[in-house]
C-alpha cells in the first residue's frame, strides 16, 4: 500500500487526474449571495460572519475582510 492507504495505481490515476485539472479560480461572491447557499438552514449563531468574529479574542486569527463563514444545521 503506498502513502495514506492507498495503491500504487491508484497514485498514479490520482496524479494524472490533478495533472491534467486547470487551476480553479476563486470566485468573490457579496455576501447576500453567499447568504443564498444557507436558504432553509438554521444558522448557528453568530450567523454568517467573518471566521475571525467566531473568536474575535483570538489573536492568531487572520482579520480578512474578504471571507465569511458559517454553520447551518437542517431545520
């Protein structure tokens, strides 16, 4: 078995599938849209926020103003 459990062939194919991927880009959404992905989920406070306003007393926490986070749950 090769690295994590996995089989040699196995490497390989996953290796020629990453190869022969384009880089993704990242897409900005505002943050309305973003709000759209959670419709009919409950939001676990404090709702959709910067990740760094989950524990804004930690202060290794990148402070992005770019990304927002959040948790849901099914009603």
């Amino acid at each position: 078995m090769g690295e994590a459990g996995w089989w040699p062939d196995q490497m390989a194919c996953a290796s020629s599938v990453n190869a022969a991927r384009e880089p993704e880009m990242m897409k900005f959404r505002p943050r309305t849209t973003i709000a759209s992905f959670f419709d009919g989920l409950e939001l676990v406070e404090p709702g959709l926020v910067r990740p760094w306003q989950w524990h804004p007393d930690d202060d290794e926490s990148p402070h992005t103003d770019w990304l927002y986070g959040a948790v849901a749950r099914k009603p």
